[in-house]
C-alpha cells in the first residue's frame, strides 16, 4: 500500500519546483527571443499571452507558497503547504494550456519572433516530461499512483476515463478559439488549422498518457523479479524503434540535401520537401528523447541509489534536458548574428564544440557500460558500443575529407543501430536482479 501522506508531501515539492523550472526555462526563451528581435529591429511585444500567464501565475503561486507556509515546523502547516502545491500545479497547467489555446486569434507570427506558435510550449512539454519522470521515479512514486494497484481492467478503466477528461477539458478552448479565428479574420482555413491542432494535440496527448501507465502498470506488476521491469523492456523496445525512425529520416534529409536527385523521378518542389523532413526528422528526435528519458528515469528505479550506473543516469538525464534547451534557443540566437560572424564560427568554432560533444558522449558511454559490467555483472561484450563510437568519428573524418557525406551518414546510423540492438537484446536477457528492492550492487 502506499504511504498517502509520504507521496502528497513529495508531490507537493515536485510540483512547486516544475513550476519554478517552467518560469525559469520561460526566462531563458524570452530573453532569448527578445534580445535577437531587438538586434534585428523587429521587436513588437516582449510577451506574448502564454509567457504573461506563466509569469504571473507560476511567481504568484511561488510568492503566496513562500509567505503563507514560511513556518515548516508545524505538520499541519506543511500538510496545507503540500495539498497547496498539488492543487496550484493542476491550476498552473490548466491555465497556461488555455492561455495558448485561447489566443491563437490573436497572436501574430510578429510577436512570436517568426516561430512556430507552439515553439515555447514544446520545449516546456519535453523537459517537464524529463523532469516529472526523474522526480517521481526517484521518488519510487508512479505518475498514476492513486490507482497503479488496481487490476489491469480496473486500472485502465481509469486509464481512458482520464484520456476522455483530457479530450473534453481541450474540445471548449479549442472550439472557442476556431470561432474566435472565423469571427475575427473570417478565415475558414484558420478555423480548420486550429480544429485540426486539436486533434492531433488530444492524439498526441493520448497516446503518450496510455504509453507511460502502460508501462508504469508492466513495471510495477513485475518489479520484484530478477530482470528489468516489463515496462523497462517495452520502453527500450520502442525507443530502438523511434531511433530507427529517426535514422532513416537522417539518411533521407541528407540524400536529398547532397544526393543525386536526378534519379529521383517526378520530384517536386525540393525545398518543401527537405523543409518537411527535416520537421519530421525534430520531431522524432524530441519523441525519442522524452522516451529515452522514460526508460532511464525506469531504470533509476530498479538500481543502488548511491551507486555509479545511478549516478550516470541522472547525469544522462540532465544533459536530455540540456540538449533540448540548446536545439530550441540555438536558432533564435542565431538569427541575432551577422553572416560574417556565422560563418567564423563555423569556421574556428563549430569542430571544437563538435569534439567537446564527442569526448562527454564517449565519456558517459564508457561509465555507462562501466557500470554495467562492474555493478551488474552484465557482459563485456558492451564495450563494443564506446569502440564503434571511436570507429565511426575515425571513419567520418576519411569519408569528409573525400566528400562523401551520404555514405558517411549511412554506415555510421547503421552502426549506431547495431550498438543500441546490442544494448537492448543484453540488457533484455538480463536475470541479476535480487528480489530484494533495497539490494547492494550486485556481482563485484
């Protein structure tokens, strides 16, 4: 049975720390964008409607939290500051998802600074899936924990009863929104766009609701045996799917960008088409790094807290969270760079940042798979993956020095591929585990 009062308490704080992340990271965007407008002379609005609600809500919320629950010694005090937290984050979602939705009328491509609309929400959706994974799971608390016990019908029963609530709670703001677009700019077109946003946000919603209890319910009808939870493996197993996704979608941007396309036939206009996949091509990559996320905060839940491959996880996670901040703020920086200053970078500055990505990729690879082995007793066969991440940046440097970029991008996928196959079939088979759930590090 689980301990209500331990889960609210840990909640409470969980929460109050997304939302003080949310403002942070929403700092982070604003000024970005705000500086690089002002360099270009385009600057309209320094906040859009979505940023002002964040801002205003998320520090309201911090500031009342601080004032009204500054003494901690009392338990009823910090019962109230907890419940408070708890009921203020499900305010703050609700608030901030109609604030964007409400006001697609009404905000301008201007006042975003050329981004897409759902720029900022994006970012803030994947690093608050990072984050709440690692939060609850190193918490030993499931995201569905009031009903995680329940039997499978039961349980998601009340999977999809939550699913209709999701699709109910963004049918009013959406609707309103698209007669808001047909009232305002009697664009039938627009009202369309916004009715389609809301299918494939309620869509996407649902299905990533439904993928994360499927394996929270896997993974805790299975946690006590000697393997990797059912809902670890079936994480891992998609994630190699998404990854394969995302590589052949590599490999096709960068045929198109520098293949032979006049063996293509009856292509059309290139532009869109490369503009497309290199959409699709985001995308996944921001899927696969919410469920790589998914499968390491599974994986922090079944290992020694204090121990190294622990460590190296929580590091991985970071640096998840960390790599999609610099994919979202590294073109609206640039936009605020002269030519001349864009070109010396990629010059004198482009290959040492390369290299400094390589050496901590190979670095937490090596610690990784260290880990593994020393921990865990899994095999050494593992070393194999840091080897062919040294093979594959040897072998990228003859291919580029002969201009062969399509074939360098290939093997080099291909290889990836391998090394993650390899990964997911040991740690698949894997049967080290103890049924204790506080177990040292198994085999020295």
């Amino acid at each position: 049975m689980f301990n209500d009062e331990r889960i609210n308490a840990e909640c409470g704080k969980i929460y109050s720390k997304g939302i003080l992340t949310a403002v942070l990271i929403t700092f982070i965007y604003v000024l970005s964008r705000t500086v690089t407008l002002a360099i270009q002379g385009t600057l309209q609005t320094v906040l859009t409607y979505t940023e002002a609600v964040i801002f205003i809500l998320g520090i309201g919320i911090l500031l009342i939290g601080a004032f009204r629950f500054h003494n901690n010694s009392d338990e009823r005090i910090l019962f109230e500051k907890h419940a408070f937290y708890k009921k203020s984050a499900k305010i703050f979602v609700i608030a901030v998802f109609g604030a964007y939705i409400l006001t697609i009328p009404f905000t301008t491509s201007e006042m975003l600074g050329k981004q897409p609309h759902n720029h900022l929400l994006l970012l803030l959706e994947v690093i608050g899936y990072l984050y709440l994974f690692y939060a609850f799971k190193t918490k030993e608390i499931n995201i569905n924990y009031s009903f995680i016990a329940e039997n499978g019908w039961n349980y998601y029963s009340r999977v999809f009863s939550n699913i209709g609530i999701l699709w109910i709670g963004l049918f009013v703001p959406f609707i309103l929104a698209a007669a808001w677009e047909l009232a305002l700019h009697e664009s039938w077109m627009g009202m369309l766009t916004i009715l389609f946003a809301y299918l494939s946000s309620s869509i996407g919603l649902s299905v990533e609701y439904f993928f994360i209890s499927l394996t929270e319910k896997a993974s805790y009808d299975t946690i006590e045996g000697k393997r990797f939870a059912r809902g670890t493996r079936i994480s891992m197993l998609v994630c190699l799917t998404v990854e394969f996704a995302s590589t052949v979608l590599q490999c096709v941007y960068v045929y198109f960008v520098t293949g032979d396309l006049q063996n293509i036939p009856n292509i059309g206009n290139l532009d869109s088409l490369i503009t497309f996949v290199s959409h699709q091509q985001l995308r996944t990559d921001l899927l696969l790094t919410v469920l790589v996320g998914l499968t390491i905060s599974h994986i922090i839940s079944q290992i020694p807290k204090n121990s190294l491959l622990c460590k190296v996880c929580r590091v991985k996670m970071l640096l998840l969270a960390l790599s999609v901040l610099e994919s979202t703020l590294t073109p609206i920086w640039y936009r605020a760079l002269s030519e001349e200053t864009l070109r010396y970078l990629s010059n004198n500055l482009s290959g040492w940042l390369r290299l400094l990505s390589f050496v901590i990729t190979l670095t937490l690879w090596i610690l990784f798979i260290r880990a593994l082995t020393k921990e865990l007793g899994i095999s050494r066969i593992l070393w194999m993956i840091p080897a062919s991440k040294v093979f594959i940046v040897c072998m990228n440097i003859f291919f580029q020095s002969q201009s062969i970029l399509f074939a360098s991008v290939c093997i080099s996928c291909t290889i990836e591929i391998a090394s993650l196959i390899l990964l997911t079939v040991i740690l698949w088979r894997y049967h080290g585990f103890t049924a204790e759930s506080d177990a040292e590090p198994l085999f020295s």
